[in-house]
C-alpha cells in the first residue's frame, strides 16, 4: 500500500534504474497523479469557497430570524398585529353591513320607482276621467239646449 502512495517529483527524478525494475506501475501512476493534482487542488479550494459561502450565508440567516423573533416576541408587535386583528374584523363587518344597506336601498328604490309609477296611472286615470266627465256634462247640457 505504502508504494502507491504518491512520490514527490524531486524523489521522482532520483529513482534509480534497478528501483524502476521493481515497481514499474509507480511512475506511470505518479505522474498521472502529478497531472492531476492541480485540478484537485483548484476544485478542492473552490469547494471550500463555497463552503465558506454557505456557512456564512446559513449565519446571516440565523441572525435575521433571531432578529424577526425577537421582533415578533415585543409587547409593542404583538399588541400592534392584535389591533390590526381587530381592526380588519372590524371592517369586514361594515363591508357586510354596506353590502346589505346597498341591496336594502336598491329594492328600496325600486319599490318607489314601482308606487311613482302607479301614481302617475292613477292621476292620468283621474285626469282622463275628469274629461270624460267633463264631455259627458257638456253632451248632457247641449241636449238639454
């Protein structure tokens, strides 16, 4: 196991002829290791990056729930989201009593428009039957002339 561990370029660059007779796969596999260190470095410090990110991104959100809860637990907010409870049962009421005051007058105008009607019938009805009266009284007097 211990062979496969990677061995440092300068170390490389020593082995000797009769070692490389020995372990021949060392070279190939440390050279590839070498190629792609590098690459694991750069993505290994770039994970850390965004770890870091995280974290403090995860801190300010603990912070500002520590502050909405200290916020939400103040008489004052407490007191202030109650009366606005209050408030808004209080103005859904009047909504209903507006809404059936509005349904109350328009039938409430209706009727009234429905009696003027029939009072208007009923003064042409007496004001025809007045001219009816009255020509049946002038027939009346011009036969008896």
């Amino acid at each position: 196991m211990e062979d496969l561990n990677m061995i440092p370029n300068d170390k490389c660059r020593n082995i000797n002829e009769s070692n490389l007779e020995t372990k021949p796969g060392l070279i190939v596999i440390n050279s590839y290791l070498n190629q792609i260190n590098p690459d694991l470095k750069d993505v290994q410090s770039e994970i850390k990056e965004v770890v870091g990110k995280q974290k403090s991104l995860i801190d300010a959100m603990l912070k500002e729930n520590e502050e909405l809860s200290n916020l939400l637990n103040e008489s004052e907010v407490q007191n202030m989201f109650s009366s606005i409870k209050h408030c808004h049962g209080q103005l859904v009421e009047l909504k209903k009593k507006l809404m059936f005051l509005h349904k109350k007058t328009v039938t409430l105008e209706k009727r009234a428009n429905v009696l003027r009607v029939a009072k208007q019938r009923e003064a042409l009805q007496r004001e025809h039957q007045k001219e009816s009266m009255l020509v049946r009284e002038q027939e009346l007097i011009s036969k008896q002339s």
